[in-house]
C-alpha cells in the first residue's frame, strides 16, 4: 500500500465526533470573547492539559489500531466487520468519544479557560444520543455477543473498587 493510501485511509477514518470540534471551537471562541481563566498556576494548567491531550491521542490511537488489527480487509472504522472487546475496548465500549473528551478536556486546560468547564459536558450530552444509536446499531448486528460485552464493560468510564480482606 502506498504512502498516500495509508494516510487516505488514516484520514477517512479518523474519528471526529462533532460534538467535540463544536465544543472545541466554542471554547475557543468564548475565551476569545470573553476570557474566563482558570484559577490556579498557568504551568499546571499547562502541565495537566498537556497530560490530559496526550492521553486521549493514545486512546484514540490504541482504540484505531485495535480495530485495524481486527479488520481482513479494507479498514472501514463505520463498518465493524467483527465486535472487538480487547485492548482499549475491555475499558469503555467506547474509547475513541472518551479519547475526545480528554482532548477537549485537555486543550482547554492547557489554555486555561474555564470555558472547559461548561463546553465539554454540553459536548458529551450532545454526542451521548448518537452514542445509543450506534450501541442499537451494534446490537443489531452482534445480537447476543454484543448484549453479554455491554454486559461487561461500561458504555464510556467506570471506576470499580473492590473490597478485600
């Protein structure tokens, strides 16, 4: 495969949830319009936001490449030929929206506007909808398998703690 059609395909399947390029831009736009600061040190803020964009591009990129090394043929990301549960996708069944999330979390951070704050959670609920379009759309295609994953692993983030002793 050329270099080209590595990066055509990289391209077409890159995913880009409009919630969080409007959420983004909204940001952006409001601190332009009128600034709203975080509190606190700019290098943490820095710091942080680096560490926040940085972990969602891995996740993305772990969640891409999982799916990649499911896929036989031509690697269309909206066309699951098989339901893959392992990698990223044993954490959320849904890793590239929560890869987004700590972007837009991230960038807004690193730029210290507290705009973050009100853009990134009107983002989510946005994308959530489309978010159990697709789940129907899966289960409709997986049937069983997909209902005993949803089973198992939480639809974005789940912090289980477990008792001992």
């Amino acid at each position: 495969m050329s270099r080209t059609a590595r990066l055509r395909e990289v391209y077409e399947n890159l995913p880009l949830p409009p919630g969080q390029l409007t959420g983004l831009a909204l940001d952006f736009i409001l601190d332009r319009i009128r600034p709203a600061p975080l509190p606190g040190f700019r290098s943490l803020h820095r710091f942080a936001g680096s560490g926040l964009v940085l972990a969602g591009v891995g996740l993305n990129l772990w969640a891409l490449a999982e799916r990649r090394h499911h896929s036989t043929g031509a690697f269309v990301l909206e066309q699951p030929e098989v339901l893959v549960t392992s990698g990223a996708y044993a954490l959320t069944r849904h890793p590239m929206y929560v890869g987004w999330w700590f972007i837009h979390a991230g960038t807004g951070t690193l730029s210290g506007s507290a705009w973050v704050l009100a853009t990134l959670p009107a983002a989510v609920l946005a994308e959530h909808f489309g978010v159990l379009r697709e789940e129907a759309a899966t289960a409709a295609i997986f049937g069983q398998s997909y209902a005993e994953y949803a089973e198992r692993v939480p639809r974005y983030l789940s912090f289980h703690f477990r008792k001992t002793g």
